[in-house]
C-alpha cells in the first residue's frame, strides 16, 4: 500500500495563534481557564486542554465574575463582548484574524445601508458572531435555493460574505445564484473562504484522483474538515472524517493500493502520525510526502493577550 501524505494539512495560522494564547493563559492565569465555546473544534485538542484544567462553556453566566475568558478562533459576536465586560471577565480574544475580517466587513457594510447576504452554515460558532454583528441586516443563506427564497425589493442595497470555512466550488454555486438574481450585489475584495481553507481543498482536488480512499484527520463538528471529506466524495473516491486511529476499520482498506490522507486546519499532527504508523505497521504501507503548496502565514498573540503578557515577566 502507498500513503500520499497531502501537504498543506492540518493545524492553520489562526488555530496555532488560538492554542497558544491558551497555552499562555494557563501560564500567565493558572488553571481554570475558561473558553466561550471550543477553542477550536477539535476533540484532541480540547480533550487535552480540559485535562489541562481548561473549562469551556456555552454561557458567560457560566463563568466565574472577574476570571479570564478566551474568546475561540471562531469569534464571538458584540452581545458576548458586552456581556463579558458587565461581568468584568479579562477578556482574551483568540479569534483568527480571517474570521475578524469578515466581522469587519459586516460592520462597513451594515453602516453603509447594506443588507448583507451571508453564505454558511446554520448554527456554527462562526456564522453565529459574524450575524451578531448586525443581527437586522444580515441573512443567512445555505444554497442556491436559499437565494431563490431570498424576496429584497430591487432597489435593496445588497452585499455578500461567507463564511471562512466552506468549500469553495459550493460557495460558488451560491454566490453565482446570487449574481444571477441580484446583478449589483456587492462583494468584499478579498475572499472571505481563508487560504488554509483554500490551500486544504486544492490539495485533495489535486491528489484524490490518485487515491483509492481517502482519510481525513478532524473532528465532525470541523466545518473544514468535513468539506475535505466531500470534496473527495465529490470526487468519487470513499472518504473518512475521523478523530484519530481508534477509528479506523481495517475492512476500509480491502483492495486498496493508495490511501490519500489529510487534516483539517484544527487536527493536530499527532493524529495523522498515529494513523501514518498504522498503515505502515498493518499493511506495510509506503510514505509519500507530496507537496501541492508552501504556506507561510503566522498570526502573532492578540493584543489582548500580549497586554497581560509582562505580568509573567
Ligand atoms: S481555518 Fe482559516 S479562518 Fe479558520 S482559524 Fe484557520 S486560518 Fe482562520
């Protein structure tokens, strides 16, 4: 059996930034911490934190008055922040800059007399911020036949965004729905679906074909990750969302001679290790490391947390 090992994978610029402002908060505060979602929606990384005495919550009530908080890589939206300050929470916001970028432009758009057009997923940590920010003139659609349902008077200032996470050639489908129905639609100009994001997808669109199965290294509720996995479903190659070995069926991999196998921006690189050394162990699987791009991104620590940063000193 080969292995193609697809390179860029795994953790990104802004989950690397997010886990370090964690690992400096726990050297700087001691535990508990406290973290407004998951820190990034990976089960590893989360696991060994909690392990680590970090507590994540679902409510700002949930924390203590006066602690510190982190905001997660995927942003939180203006009501959050609010209520952090009446709690007097020290607030470290450890959300990726991609992700504020997309808050800002819903802010420039919403003040301008925009309605805004945000294509992405119901219910995900990022989606729900971003709305935040201007809760009454920010709609969601999902699909072409979301925009289809879409009923704004001809004469409605309209803008897009998207989410940082979603595929691309999905994203396309709508934002070219949307084009259709509303011609003057206004759109950021940068993309708003991040290079790791980007860089991820090619590399499954460009080594899949060569696969016979593909395992993808993230957690389910890693919107990255499991647009990887459908890219190579789309592909017509099997593919796997898994957390880790634990659950690999060695049945997947009858009559299989190439395994492609990647991760999404917030798997951690022993994970992939773990599986790499299985496949070798078990089938005497052959490494290829193959490279489709270079990535050189690195976001330094919030300012937020850098502020505090001297106490340690
Ligand atoms: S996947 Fe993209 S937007 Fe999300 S944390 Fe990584 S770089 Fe930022």
């Amino acid at each position: 059996m080969k292995i193609l090992l697809a390179n860029p994978r795994g953790f990104c610029a802004g989950v690397n930034m997010a886990i370090d402002c964690l690992e400096r908060s726990l050297d700087l505060f001691g535990a508990p911490i406290y973290v407004y979602h998951e820190i990034v929606h990976n089960k590893a990384v989360v696991d060994r934190f909690r392990g680590l005495g970090v507590v994540f919550v679902e409510g700002i009530d949930e924390v203590p008055e006066g602690f510190p908080l982190l905001y997660s890589a995927h942003g939180v939206s203006p009501f959050v922040r609010d209520q952090a300050r009446a709690r007097s929470l020290k607030a470290i916001d450890a959300t990726c800059p991609l992700v504020t970028k997309v808050h800002l432009e819903a802010v420039k758009y919403a003040s301008e007399g925009y309605k805004i057009v945000l294509i992405g997923h119901e219910g995900h940590d990022e989606v729900i911020g971003t709305m935040g920010e201007a809760p009454d003139r920010i709609v969601l659609v999902e699909s072409a036949e979301d925009v289809e349902a879409l009923d704004f008077p001809t004469d409605t200032k309209l803008a897009y965004l998207t989410q940082t996470t979603l595929s691309v050639d999905d994203a396309n489908v709508i934002i070219d729905a949307l084009r259709r129905k509303f011609p003057m639609i206004a759109n950021p100009p940068k993309d708003d679906i991040c290079y790791a994001t980007q860089n991820r997808q090619e590399a499954v669109r460009e080594l899949a074909p060569r696969a016979d199965l593909v395992l993808v290294l993230g957690s389910q509720n890693s919107s990255n990750s499991k647009r990887l996995a459908e890219i190579a479903e789309q592909l017509g190659k099997p593919s796997h969302l898994i957390d880790g070995v634990r659950e690999i069926d060695r049945a997947w991999f009858d009559g299989v001679e190439t395994v492609l196998i990647t991760a999404g921006a917030s798997a951690p690189e022993d994970v992939v290790s773990e599986c790499v050394e299985y496949l070798k162990r078990v089938f005497d699987a052959e490494l290829s490391e193959e490279f489709v791009r270079e990535e050189n991104v690195h976001f330094p620590p919030p300012k937020s947390l850098r502020d505090l940063l001297p106490i340690l000193n």
